[in-house]
C-alpha cells in the first residue's frame, strides 16, 4: 500500500488529467451512531428519501448490527454532505463518517490537492488515474508502477471522509471531490491489440490520432504490451474504424475487441 | 354513591392508567405499559393500537361487584420537530360490572383523551446505543362521554428516559396527573415504570431490512392522593421489524392497598401492534 500511494502522489501531483465537472457520486454510506432497534431502519430510511438526491423508490440498506446507511445517490444531482448529515438528524440520531463511492476522474493541480486526496482514498479502494496523452513522458516510471498495480484499469473510486466536513468550505476535501471530480461518462471500452508498437513516440502517435476519432474520449497505449485502450461514447463502436485508422500509422493490428463492463472492485465483469 | 359506582370507582383511575400507558408507550423500544424517551423522526407518525383486557374485583362495598374492562386505545404520535412529539389517545372503553346482587350493567363509551407534548432536551448516541431524556407536558381533555369521563380537564407531567443497545434496553419515567374534578375522581395520581428488555433474536435481510425479537419485564406502581397504591408485574413479548411491532404481556399485581371504594386489580391482558409511517 505504501507503493501505491507514493506511486498516486507522484502521479497526482504531476496534474494528470480529466475535464473538471461535477462529482459524480453513485453511492453513500454513513456510520450512524444511535442505531439499536429496528425501527430506527424506517426513520433512517423515511429521511433519507426527501433528499434531492436519493429516488423516492430507493432501496435504503440499514444495518442496525454495523451502525451503517448505504443509499444509492442520484445522478445529476450534486452530492451535498450537510443535507445527508441533516436528514440524518432529523430521523433521530447523529450522523458519523460519510462514505461516497464515486465514479469518474481526478483532476489535481497541486500537491496539497494530491496529498488530501491520498488522505481521503480508503486503503481498499481501486483508482483509476487517467493519463492525458502527451503530458506523461518524465513520468514514465511512475505510470507503469501504477499500471503495474492496476491503477488505470478500473474507473470506479472510492473516497471516505470522516469527521464534520462542509462542502461549502473551499479547502475542505468535500470541495476537492465535489469540483475537482469529472464524472468518466463512457459507453464503451476497446483494446486494440497491435504487433509491433515498438516505442513510446509510437504510442503517443496513436493515441493522438484516435483521440481525434469522433466519440473517442480518452486512450492509452503501452508500447510494452502493444495494446492500445480506447474509452468511447459509442454504445456500440465500429471497431474497423479503429482499425485502420491505427494502420494508417504503418502498424499492423492483429485483433481489437470490445471489454466488457468494468465492475466496481476493478474487475472486468 | 351511586355516580361513584358507575364511573370514579371503576373506569376513572383505571382508563386513566390504562391510556397514559398506552400513549406514552408508542414510539420505538417502548414497553407494553410503560413510556420511552425515543420519539418518531421529522415528520413520522407510529400508530399503536391495543387491546386491554382487565378483571377488577375484591369490592370492598356491599356491592360486590366484579368488573371485566376492555379498552382499545388509540394512539398516534407524530414527530412535529426531530426532538418535539405530540401525543394524543383516543381511549374506547366497553366494561361490564357484576354484581353480586346478579344484576349485570353494560357500557361503552370513550374514555378521556390524554394529548401530550414530549420534548426530548437530552439525546448521547454512540455506536449501537442510545441514551435519551425527555419531558412530557400535556392535559387529560374531557369527552363528557358518562361514565367513562372524569368531566374534568386534567394537567399532566412527566419524565422520561431511556438507554439503549442492540441486545438489550431499560427504561423508566415518572407521571403525575392532577385531577381537577371534585369528589373521588379528583385525587391525584402518580404512576412510574421500569422496564427492561432482552433480544431473544434478531436478524438482518437485504430485503426485509432488521428484525428482532425481545423479552421484556416491567414494574408498573400506582399511587393515588387518597392513599390507594398498586405494584405490578409485567412480562411481556415483543416483535420488532423496521415498520411494525407486534406486542403481547399481561400485568400482574405484586402489591395492593386499594382504599374503599376502589377494586382491586386480578390482571390485566394487553395484544398491540405498532405502525411506523
């Protein structure tokens, strides 16, 4: 763990990539001290659904046992901390640590923003750190230690935040998620599995020339494995296209496919 | 004497006794007879509704009456702010008294209505526990309903406080109600509950959300201003699930000194559900 997370500083602070946008948050959880006896689940759960962000017909998980509420959080919505904490409060009892799961991509400018961000990543969690074609060559080292550990493979992040925090505050962590977070809106995820890629000028060349690919919203190529993965927002992609734009470039592609979803420990389902 | 037999003896103290217990009871890891400090969320509603049968006799007058009360009050509480519920228990009453003359007298009505504030000024949550402290102030509104009413508005006050934890919960509380109606029906009385209780089960589903099933004892005593007192005992069984309680106990008297003309209590049998909505 010490590896990965001096490996994410280095790759943090670097300010790797993603469009800033809003905070893609899929999921909540929070620690809920108070909690012991079965009807505390409903007022919990009748609470928690007259936030913004939380659908009428949502499933509310309680744990009376682990003293936990997981709620499923809207997309498009905002996550807002003080609203969960209130709601929390108004059903009866004292809202703890918030746990968000969040889907999407980092963008960090400065090492005071990498440094909170390894201060808030739970130790268990997957990251996927994508990298901005072009911007990464003195950082050679680092990229292939993270995608040695498989940190560019998932696209699921998972953040835990504990203690009062105010979203409203701008240097709170809650401000880094919520502004610094742009949600990975993918459809669909190929790799081209080429014969020779030969060198790194190699893979940058291709990455810039499928980037320029309508829909194609993010790639990267690793001349070491010769595969090239390319992040769309076609449901369903002509992979020809992406053939032979790559043999344009005097390279020989020996098979592209579609990868499934990736699931949310990081895992290709 | 007459007015005594058919309402202040029989149905005032024990409709009185019978309704604050069920009101201040309906709320979250409450007893069957005593009240709780938790209170429904912003809000929420819990409604409770019983059934309670009680014997009453050993007459002390020439009457020798033997009376069978049943009463099924219905509570709500709704949680107007997350520490402020309101209360109110609509108490029907059906009693039939026998005497030992072998006439027989039926009658059914509703009793006097308890509406209560209980405000919560003290609340130490931890993991898996909970320790709360409330007030409750209110008043007995008269129904006018002879012979079930006392015809009398009557002040109530009250504490209640409560701890907490998954496997097991205590709790006591203390009311008073000063009765303003003259003669009999106007002494005082205070009641105070301990009640205690043990997860016999309990369980956890996905779909279903937690359950648990709780053994539960109470000491309920009475006192009244003419110098009537009563100590009970009350075991009970309690179904919880995330939207409902189903709920069985009886009470049984331990300890009775009940002044003439007042009856003693054989038992009293109590079936509840609870709803949380």
């Amino acid at each position: 763990m010490k590896l990965f997370r001096s490996v994410l500083a280095v790759a943090l602070s670097v300010g790797f990539i993603a469009e800033p946008g809003p905070a893609a948050v899929e999921q909540v959880s929070v620690r809920v001290d108070g909690l012991a006896c079965p009807f505390c689940a409903y007022n919990i759960e009748k609470r928690v659904k007259t936030l913004e962000g939380v659908e009428r017909d949502a499933r509310i998980v309680t744990s009376i046992e682990h003293g936990i509420a997981k709620f499923p959080w809207k997309s498009g919505i905002a996550f807002d901390p003080a609203a969960v904490r209130t709601a929390i409060r108004e059903a009866g009892f004292t809202p703890r640590e918030l746990t968000v799961t969040v889907t999407g991509a980092i963008q960090v400018s400065s090492n005071r923003d990498a440094q909170t961000m390894l201060e808030l990543v739970d130790e268990d969690a997957k990251l996927t750190v994508l990298v901005t074609p072009g911007e990464r060559a003195d950082q050679r080292e680092s990229w292939d230690q993270m995608r040695a550990l498989g940190l560019l493979q998932a696209a699921k992040l998972r953040v835990r935040v504990e203690g009062e925090v105010r979203a409203d505050s701008a240097d709170t962590p809650w401000s880094l998620i919520l502004h610094k977070w742009a949600p990975l809106e993918y459809a669909a995820q190929v790799v081209a599995e080429i014969d020779d890629l030969a060198c790194e000028q190699c893979s940058t060349r291709t990455m810039r020339a499928l980037m320029e690919l309508d829909g194609v919203i993010h790639v990267e190529a690793d001349y070491e494995t010769d595969r090239v993965h390319i992040w769309t927002r076609d449901e369903a992609p002509d992979l020809r296209v992406f053939r032979e734009r790559i043999e344009t470039l005097g390279f020989k592609v020996t098979h592209v496919h579609e990868l499934d979803e990736v699931s949310v420990d990081g895992r290709d389902k | 004497m007459a007015r005594i037999t058919t309402r202040s003896i029989v149905a005032g103290p024990l409709v009185v006794l019978t309704a604050l217990g069920g009101l201040s009871t309906a709320t979250h890891a409450a007893g069957l007879n005593t009240n709780v400090a938790l209170t429904p969320p912003l809000d929420g509603t819990i409604l409770r509704l019983q059934f309670r049968y009680t014997r009453l006799f050993n007459d002390p007058t020439s009457l020798d009456r033997e009376v069978h009360l049943s009463v099924q009050p219905i509570t709500l509480v709704y949680g107007a702010t997350p520490n402020l519920a309101l209360i109110g228990t609509l108490p029907i009453i059906h009693r039939k008294i026998e005497f030992g003359s072998g006439a027989t007298k039926r009658d059914t009505g509703i009793g006097d209505i308890p509406l209560l504030v209980k405000y919560r000024f003290f609340q130490d949550d931890k993991p898996q526990q909970t320790t709360r402290w409330a007030m409750i102030g209110g008043a007995e509104v008269p129904t006018f309903d002879d012979p079930f009413s006392s015809e009398s508005f009557d002040p109530i006050i009250g504490t209640v406080w409560t701890h907490q934890r998954l496997d097991w919960w205590i709790d006591w509380d203390v009311l008073y109600k000063f009765n303003t109606a003259g003669g009999i029906a106007g002494d005082d009385e205070i009641r105070a509950d301990v009640a205690a209780s043990l997860t016999l089960l309990s369980g956890e589903s996905v779909n279903r959300g937690p359950w648990s099933l709780y053994a539960i004892g109470e000491i309920n005593a009475k006192y009244i201003t003419d110098g009537s007192a009563q100590v009970f005992a009350s075991p009970g069984i309690q179904l919880f699930t995330s939207r409902w309680v189903v709920e069985a106990g009886v009470q049984l008297p331990v300890y009775q000194d009940m002044k003439s003309p007042r009856l003693e209590t054989d038992f009293t049998f109590v079936l509840s559900v609870r709803i949380l909505f």
